[in-house]
C-alpha cells in the first residue's frame, strides 16, 4: 500500500516538474521587463530607416515604356467610347435625339442640384460641430 501512496506522490511531482519546464520554455524577450514598452508597441516610424535601392536602367525603361503604353491605350479606349457614342446618337431618329438631349440636361440638372444639396448639408454639420 505504502508503495501505491510513494508511485502517486511521485508521478504527481513528476507532472508538476515537467508542467513547469514546459510554462518556462514558452516565455519570450517580450516579457522582459527592459523590453515591454518594445513589446507593447513596437518600434516608432522615425526610427525605422527604409533601405533606398536603386533598380538598373533596363528596369526603369521598361516601366517607362509600359506607363507609356498602358497611356496610350486608356486614351484609344477613351477614343473609342467616344465614337461608339456619337454613332449610337447618329443612327437614332429626330425625335429620339430631341429626346436624348433633353435626357442629358435632365440628368446634369439633377447631379447638380444634388451636389448642391450635399454641400449645404456638410456645411451644417460642418457648422455643428465647430
């Protein structure tokens, strides 16, 4: 019996031991008592210097010539839609052009009396809380 009690008493002791190596691994530089605020909240932007490299020339022209590229085809695009635009309005009769027409100035009336609208709106709130 006694040795049942001495087993016991020693896998307990055991559990304990090796529970506490385990909990004393697992503590970092973080919680050093020198480092917490470094922890807590990092290192500030001053601080932290960005290492300035510069790309070879043949990497500078290819960027050069693709933001050429990619300008001239927004501007072609641009272009297009213009054309695609303008056809769709030839093709269309009298009245419906009239009507088109009127349709567009409606529509501008409308965005700019809603801008107007937003403008006073921000300009009280803006008024509120001054």
């Amino acid at each position: 019996m006694n040795y049942l009690y001495l087993r016991r008493f020693f896998l307990f002791i055991f559990f304990i031991l090796f529970t506490l190596g385990a909990c004393n691994a697992q503590s970092s530089y973080k919680s050093n008592p020198r480092n917490i605020e470094k922890g807590l909240f990092g290192k500030s932007g001053r601080n932290s210097r960005k290492v300035k490299t510069k790309e070879p020339r043949s990497v500078l022209k290819a960027k050069r010539k693709q933001e050429k590229n990619e300008k001239k085809l927004k501007k072609e695009y641009a272009r297009s839609v213009e054309r695609s635009r303008k056809r769709a309005y030839e093709i269309q009769s009298a009245e419906v052009q009239e009507r088109m027409k009127q349709n567009q100035k409606d529509t501008a009336l409308r965005n700019k009396e809603k801008k107007k609208n937003i403008r006073a709106s921000s300009k009280k709130a803006g008024k509120k809380y001054k």
